[in-house]
C-alpha cells in the first residue's frame, strides 16, 4: 500500500503509534481505564512493626489480597519509631504512590504526614491503629472491634476473680488501638463495682518495658489481684514479673492477641484469658477497601472486627485434651460473639 506523507506527518504518525494515516484523531489512551485493571499498581504501607507475630499475620493479609487485585505493595515499618515512619511515607509521596496504608505508631504525631498525602491527593487507609491527629484526613480505617475486645478482658478479669478485687492496667497511649482498648476495659468495670483499677502505667507495648512496670506496680501494692495486659509483649512481661516476685496464681493476668507464646502460657496456666484478633483478616479486608475505593466505589469510613476470648479451655481443645483447670464460658461481646476455638 502506498503511503505518502511530508516529514512532518510521519513524525507524528510515529509519535502516536495507533494511527494509520496522518490526519486522523489519536485513540483514547489505555490510562483512562481504573488504575486497579493495570498490573503492578504501587501501594506503600508503613506497619507499626515487622517483628511481632501479630504485624506478621497482618502483612500476609493484605499480601493475599494485593496479589488478588495486581497491587505492588511496598511494606515497610516504623519499628515503633515515628519519625522513621515519616520518612517512609515521605518516600511513598516521592514515588507518588496510587495510595498509603499505615499503623501509626503515635496516632497523633503521624499526623503531619497523612496530611502531606492528602495535599499530594494520595488517598491515605489505617490498618489496625487510627489516626487521632485533628486536619488529616484517612478514607477508611479497618481494624478489631478494640472497644467490645477491653470489655471482653474485664469481663474475663470479672470472672477469675469473683466480680471482686484490685487490678492495674499496663497500658501504651500513644497508640489509638490501645485507647480503645482501656476505654472498653473501663466501661465495663463500671458494671463490676467490686473491681477497682488501682494503677495504670505505659508498658510502651514492649515485654522489656512491661515487666519493668509490672514490677513497679507489684511493689507499689502487694494486695494486687489482676493485670490487665493491653497486648500479649505487656501481658507476658506481667507473667515474668509475677513469677520473679513469687506470685504466680495469686495475681490474675489477662492479655489481648492471643499469639503463640501467649496460647502457650494460658495452657499453662499463667495467662488466664487473652482477647483474639483476626489480624490477617484486618490485612485482606484493608486492601479490598483500597481496590473499591480506586475503582470509585463508596467506602465506609471504618469496618471493624469483632474479637473474642482464648481460654484454657480453648488451648485443651486445640490439642485434643480435656482442660485442666478453670476456664472462661461463652462470653458475648458487644458484637454478639461468643469464646470459641479460634
């Protein structure tokens, strides 16, 4: 077939590829399709940490899920550190991202950086912790029904101790999950006049700093009946202390994720009862939001998970044994779930 063109015209025949001949319109580009139908869109994600079981779980969910919709996820963490997380979403605004998933680790002091995002039009998600900073906006928050998850713990503490006795909370609240957490926790004592929270110090979410404290409270009152630990890092440092002052038995603990080395102690009989998460499910559940939400689709503005107890009983069960000791009954939660085999 012939084909006469000036120079002109055939640079931009070459330029532009589709056309046949000069002259003719250029066809819509394929960019106009969702960015969610092209392979490989870039999400970064900023966890709070990589190196608890509980992040762990999480990071396989939302990479199940990413596979599922062609995302490239670049997981990184703060490690706790919330300067080290502003400079990760930093460096996801330089890669100009399709969109952020973050854990904060100081649900206020990240704000700042969700705000640069959202002056970038980067759509930002929280994954398990909220943000709490006035003026930064997040599409959608997905996490554990962490309110319902603390009167679920106080209801476990209510039970092993009759609905009477002296308790101390090690908590971290910097951290919004946490909040949620002692917030339910003390609602729910309010129903237990008996139990009364005679201290409430930072354990920062660390065994370390924890056990630390729990000594501190240990010491500060010998007449201690229960420790209510916000994650299983707080609740396991408490387990250490007790044994080291020799009050193994006489002092109630109670944690909350329900991690293996936790599952373990409850079936020792150390931890009484631990509040289960989902936090795979967290991690898929946070992804799909991202997808609908690229696609255009209305999202809620947070989707929240209902948790329950682990028990001994529980741990007898999941190893085809009777349970040896005391266990906590089906207990509701807010939500309306009962204890079961998780």
């Amino acid at each position: 077939m012939a084909f006469r063109a000036t120079g002109k015209c055939l640079v931009a025949g070459f330029a532009l590829l589709a056309l046949s001949a000069c002259g003719k319109k250029a066809p819509a580009p394929a960019a106009a399709a969702s960015p969610v139908a092209a392979a490989g869109v870039p999400i970064g994600v900023s966890l709070l940490t990589r190196t608890h079981p509980f992040y762990q779980e999480l990071e396989a969910g939302l990479r199940e899920a990413a596979a599922r919709h062609g995302f490239e996820l670049s997981v990184q963490a703060g490690e706790f550190d919330v300067a080290k997380q502003k400079d990760q979403i930093e460096g996801f605004l330089v890669r100009k991202v399709a969109a952020i998933v973050v854990s904060p680790c100081d649900s206020k002091s990240i704000g700042t950086s969700i705000q640069a995002a959202n002056r970038a039009g980067i759509p930002v998600f929280t994954s398990d912790i909220a943000v709490l900073a006035e003026g930064a906006q997040v599409v959608s928050h997905v996490a554990s029904d962490n309110v319902a998850g603390g009167r679920l713990a106080a209801q476990a503490v209510s039970q092993a101790l009759g609905g009477k006795g002296k308790i101390a909370i090690i908590d971290h609240p910097e951290v919004e999950s946490v909040i949620q957490r002692v917030r339910g926790f003390e609602e729910e004592l309010t129903r237990h006049p008996g139990l009364k929270v005679v201290a409430k110090l930072s354990g920062r979410g660390s065994k370390d700093v924890a056990f630390k404290t729990a000594e501190d409270i240990l010491q500060a009152h010998p007449d201690l009946d229960a420790i209510f630990g916000i994650n299983d890092d707080s609740a396991l440092g408490a387990v250490a202390a007790v044994e080291r002052a020799g009050r193994l038995g006489r002092v109630t603990i109670v944690g909350f994720d329900a991690v293996p080395e936790a599952r373990a102690a409850i079936a020792a009989g150390k931890i009484y009862a631990d509040v289960v998460q989902d936090p795979r499910e967290i991690g898929r559940r946070t992804i799909e939001t991202v997808a609908r939400y690229l696609k255009g689709e209305k999202v809620p503005p947070s989707d929240l998970i209902s948790c329950r107890l682990y028990t001994k009983a529980d741990a007898a069960s999941e190893k085809g044994a009777a349970p040896g000791g005391a266990a906590v009954n089906a207990t509701p939660s807010a939500a309306g779930t009962t204890t079961s085999k998780p």
